[in-house]
C-alpha cells in the first residue's frame, strides 16, 4: 500500500474501507476487538445503507474493501454486497471464521466477485481442547479449505496468538500446512476490546514468544515458498510503537455495524471526539471535513517527545487508543515507544506477565458473549 | 511453480492469478489490485501493464507501443519493466488451458 504521512493541507483519499457489517458473532473469543459493549450497538444498518457507503466509498477512491465483524457471514445480504462492491471496481476481502460458509454460499460469492478469502482459526479458551486435539475445529477448517480450493481462493489463514495458545505454534502450523495454506499470519493479541480486558491473561512470557518465533523460524525454512508465514509480535514488546492504522485518516476509513464512521475500529472509544454516523453525512464529508476524522491528522496535536521526534512521520506516535486506554490522554505518546515518559505502564505489564505466581488473578477471563457485553454497557469507562 | 528465469520475444505474459488491473478515476493512474494491497502504476508502467493480457507476446507489445506512441524506442523500457515484475510475480508466463 502507499504509504500516507503527515501531509499539511487536504488530505490524500481512503485505499481501505472496513466494513464491520455486524458485530454479531456465534464465537465468543477472549481476544476479540469489537468492543466490550457491542450489545449497545445492535442497530445495525439495512443493505441499502450498506449499498450507499460502498458507493460513496469508491467515488472516494478507496480501492481495498474489507468484510469484517463480528461474522460478516451473519448477515443473510453479503451476497449483495459482494455483487455491488465487483461492480463498482473494488477489490474484496472477507475475514471469517468460516463459521456458516458453505457451497452455496461460496459459489455466490465466486459468481458476485469477491476477490479474497481470510480465515481464521476461531481458537479461544473455550474452544482450545477442541482446536488443539484438531478434531471438531479441524474438520471444519477442513471442509472450509476444501471450498476456498475449488473456488480457486488463495487460502490464507490467520491464528491469534496468546500466552494459552503460542506454545503449540508448531500444531498450528502443521495444521496450516495440512490445509495447503499458502499465507499464514501467526499475529499475536492486540490488546483492545475484550482483549484489553484479559490483557493479564493473555500476554505471552518473553520466553514463550522466544520459542514460538524459533519454531517458526525452522517451519519456515522448511517449507521455503510454498507457505509464506508472517509472525507478529505483540506491541506490547517492541519498543517503538506501531505505525496505527498507517496514520489518523490517512488510508483506512472503517464504518461499524450501526453506521458509525471511524479512523479506526477502536476509536469509538475515544472521550471528547464524536464520530459521524453514515446514516446522516456521506463518506466525502466524513472522511474530509468532520471534526473526528481531522482530529489527529497532521502533528499539530502532538506533545512532547513525538513533537520533536524524527520518528513522527513513520509511526505517527503510536496508537492514539492505546495511548489513552494506558495514560488516559490520547494525545500522549503510545507508551509503547521506549522514549513515551509512561513507558513504565507497558514495562510493568511485560514484567508481571513473566513471572506467574505475580499475576494476582483477580478476575476470571471473559468471553465476547451478549451477556457479558450487556452488564459491561452499563458500568462507565 | 515458478517461472524460468529469462523469456524472449514469443514469451506471452498474463496478470498473475488474484490479481486486478484497472483505471482509477481518482487516482487518475492504473493500479494494480491484490490481496489486501495495492500499487500505482503511473505514465509507462501502466501503458505496458495495460498490454500485459494473456494474447500479446513481448515483441507484440513492443510493436503496439510503438503504434501508439511513434518515434520513441521502448524496446528497452519494456523488457525492463516486465523482468521487474515478473521478479515481483505481478505477471506470469501464460498457463496452458
């Protein structure tokens, strides 16, 4: 992708639009991003809203086009919004579980035109026995692999990495190379949504992401070109932090389930700004002129030391959500970078996850469900 | 299975498989379009990948530029770009079927 940067004046236009068609989901994954109080946001919009923000979105340039959710495959339209989006000239990516994929279904959206295929492994607590004694999961995946083959799909898969998961990274792999996956994508847990919420339970030993990148160091050179395989370490351990989202409204612009339409899936969560909903303003107004969108374009907004720093137009400072989710300012530095006065909150963090017997568990983990979402909307912050 | 290294004047290419190659008003630029990415292919580098179709050999799109644009030897330029993208995997030699 290009790549955006700082750029005084109008911006450049979208690449990328996230459609996160619904936040409905039958897995209830620990490390999920959606937010924790989806259940408030259960008005989802119609297929002719969803027609309308494609359309805007291509009159806008974006060229890149992303079903997610939730489970996009929960919504009985994404036939049609397959079909439109071929139409108008996007090129269209769906992110599943592949949790209600079946032939018919796949043959749609052959014959509509979506142009490719993510899966992921649904592997949560929950279901991990399952997942690692590979036997319902891996039937599943199984028969999900079979149809993404013979509809002539790179088959591409994606596994969340956390610490109950990463050490049978070698499993994982095995069961990818099974599949015949050319593309795999060990990413490790982002903490936001309900991750953020398990943040003690899930991040990894440095010891356990040792391991897990040597193991993969040796698949991969096993395997050669034949399966391409991308780790992601968790920000968590790097010491400069992320280039989000590429920028603030610089190439992604992501509209939700109810309409809203954010820089970034998590920004909703953000105090102080308020993002326009794609049921009243067009996509043009919203991704040049709204308040939200411009709020952290450019470095005006920046402190000290992303002001000064050589660094700002690579990685923008960071993530402005995890910078206010950590320091409760998003204007801060993302306490990721090294340089960030509040690194300490990241390093603390790091440091009690490698030592077990520190993590005081207080608080049992807790699954994405309508449930836990519906008491988690009303407790504030 | 990759493609031989070297490839003559009969070598006819095609875009590789999942891959998309289109005008873009926006852009004002062709682009070509992949699995979650996207490159600019500006000024010649469009003119040529436009002529990349599964039918035109490398001496044919040679000649069709040459219709198009007279007077200036492009020989080179084209043997240039499409070893560099063949070395991406943008393109590939045509399949047989």
């Amino acid at each position: 992708m290009e790549k955006a940067g700082s750029v005084p004046g109008r911006p450049g236009n979208p690449l990328w639009l996230l459609a996160e068609v619904t936040y409905k989901c039958p897995l209830h994954c620990v490390f999920c991003y959606n937010p924790v109080d989806y259940a408030r946001y259960g008005d989802e919009l119609s297929t002719a809203d969803w027609l309308r923000v494609l359309r805007q979105g291509r009159e806008l340039g974006a060229t890149q086009l992303g079903f997610s959710g939730g489970e996009p495959l929960m919504r009985d339209d994404l036939e049609a919004m397959v079909a439109e989006a071929r139409r108008l000239g996007y090129y269209s990516n769906l992110i599943t579980s592949g949790i209600g994929l079946n032939e018919k279904r796949i043959a749609a959206f052959k014959e509509g035109g979506l142009d490719h295929i993510q899966l992921s492994f649904q592997d949560s607590t929950r279901e991990m026995n399952d997942f690692l004694s590979s036997t319902k999961t891996f039937e599943l995946k199984q028969k999900v692999a079979k149809l993404i083959k013979k509809y002539d799909y790179p088959m591409v898969l994606n596994c969340v990495l956390h610490r109950h998961n990463i050490d049978h990274v070698q499993q994982i792999l095995e069961m990818a190379e099974a599949m015949d996956a050319e593309y795999v994508e060990l990413a490790n847990t982002q903490y936001y949504g309900w991750a953020y919420l398990n943040r003690e339970q899930l991040l990894p030993t440095r010891e356990q992401l040792r391991r897990a990148e040597e193991v993969t160091n040796r698949f991969r050179e096993r395997v050669g070109k034949k399966m391409r395989i991308f780790f992601v370490v968790p920000d968590y351990y790097e010491d400069r932090p992320k280039a989000c989202m590429n920028g603030w409204g610089a190439v992604f612009l992501t509209v939700t389930a109810d309409g809203l339409a954010l820089p970034c899936h998590e920004a909703r969560m953000l105090p102080g700004l308020t993002f326009p909903n794609v049921r009243s303003h067009d996509l043009d107004w919203i991704w040049y002129d709204s308040p939200g969108f411009n709020a952290y374009r450019g470095d005006a907004w920046m402190k000290e030391p992303c002001r000064s720093c050589p660094d700002k137009t690579k990685d923008f400072g960071g993530c402005r959500c995890q910078a206010y989710m950590l320091t409760g300012d998003a204007t801060s530095t993302d306490p990721v970078c090294g340089l960030s006065p509040m690194h300490h909150l990241v390093t603390d963090v790091v440091d009690r996850a490698q030592n077990p017997a520190q993590r005081v568990e207080v608080k049992p983990i807790v699954f994405r469900d309508d449930k836990n979402s519906r008491a988690l909307s009303k407790t504030p912050g | 299975m990759p493609d031989p290294q070297g490839f003559t004047d009969d070598t006819v290419f095609e875009l590789q498989r999942h891959f998309r190659f289109q005008w873009e008003p926006a852009q004002q630029a062709f682009v070509l379009l992949y699995p979650e990415g996207m490159v600019k292919l500006t000024g010649s580098s469009g003119e040529i990948m436009k002529r990349v179709d599964g039918k035109l050999s490398v001496a044919g799109i040679v000649e069709d530029l040459q219709k198009a644009f007279p007077g200036a030897d492009l020989r080179g330029d084209v043997i240039g770009f499409l070893e560099h993208v063949h070395g991406k995997g943008w393109i590939r030699t045509r399949q047989a079927g």
